[in-house]
C-alpha cells in the first residue's frame, strides 16, 4: 500500500512541511570540443594551435528557479540562463 504525504500550506511567518532541494530545475545539455595541432617549424621551434568550444550547439540551459521562499516574488520562476556558446582561439611559439 503507497502512502502519499499530505503537503499543506504554512500560515504567514512559519515553515511548511517541504523537503529541502525539493525545487528542481531543468537538465542541462552541454557538448564541448577541443582540438589542437603541433607544427614544427625548425629542429628546436614548434608552433602549436588550439581551437576549445564550449556549448558547441548553443542549446539554451535554463538556470535553476528562484527557490528563497520568503517575500519573493519569483519563488519557482526561471529568470536566468547559462553561457551562451563560446569559442576560444590559442596560438603557441616554442623555441
């Protein structure tokens, strides 16, 4: 036999009975790439180039919902994102 807990509503000013971590917020989809390439110039020069994405589809990853209860008035909303797509470029001189 499945028992459910009754959730109720606290009265202004005390605490309800929710759990802790009970507000979950949306998954994450995040795929990053590196990649990188050695030329050797001369005998003792090299040259190294590396190319690094991040969020390589540039998915939109939602932010966890405002989860401070009191006085919010955002309490469960979403209102930030996470990094949008980035690249980032490196150039090596070794001698």
């Amino acid at each position: 036999m499945v028992q459910s807990r009754r959730v109720r509503a606290a009265c202004d000013g005390q605490f309800g009975n929710m759990r802790i971590n009970n507000v979950v917020g949306p998954g994450s989809i995040r795929i990053d790439m590196g990649l990188t390439r050695s030329f050797r110039l001369r005998e003792t020069q090299t040259m190294e180039f590396r190319a690094e994405a991040f969020n390589v589809p540039n998915h939109v990853n939602l932010n966890n919902p405002a989860s401070t209860v009191l006085s919010n008035p955002n309490f469960g909303v979403i209102t930030t994102v996470m990094d949008p797509r980035i690249l980032q470029f490196a150039l090596k001189y070794a001698f």
